[in-house]
C-alpha cells in the first residue's frame, strides 16, 4: 500500500495553529496566575505586597517573551 502524499502547505498551517494554540495557553496560565495573586492578596492582606510586585513582573516578563519569541519566529517562516 502506498503512502499518502505529504501536503507541505496543510503541514505549515498545522503548525501555526498549534503555535497559536500553545501561545494562547501560555497567555491564560499567565493571566490565572495573576489572578491568583490578586485573590491572595485579597484573602490576607497582610500579605508583603513586595512578594506580589515580583510575582506580577516575573508574570509579564514571561508573556513578553512568549510573545516576542512567536512573532519572531512567524517573521522568519515568512522571509523563507
């Protein structure tokens, strides 16, 4: 039985849907941690609030880069 052609365009289609998929995971998991940290906060409010500064920019640290490295790498499967 012969094997079934490889269509390159479905493939690359595939592929940024999956990249768009994992990007808008990474973008929600980012989001629910920050809104755990406001739901602490608001459940002890004696909570250092220098705790919660570092935890939100290590959060959009983290989203920054996951946006910066997609859009990268699309650029680059656009320029071949």
């Amino acid at each position: 039985m012969r094997r079934r052609r490889i269509n390159w365009d479905e493939e690359v289609q595939k592929s940024e849907r999956i990249r768009m998929k994992g990007l808008r995971s990474t973008i929600v998991g980012c989001l629910m941690s920050f809104l755990l940290l406001v739901a602490a906060r608001k459940v002890n409010p004696s909570w250092s609030p220098g705790t919660g500064i570092l935890s939100f920019l290590l959060i959009a640290i983290a989203i920054v880069l996951a946006i910066t490295l997609f859009f990268r790498h699309s650029r680059r499967k656009k320029d071949t």
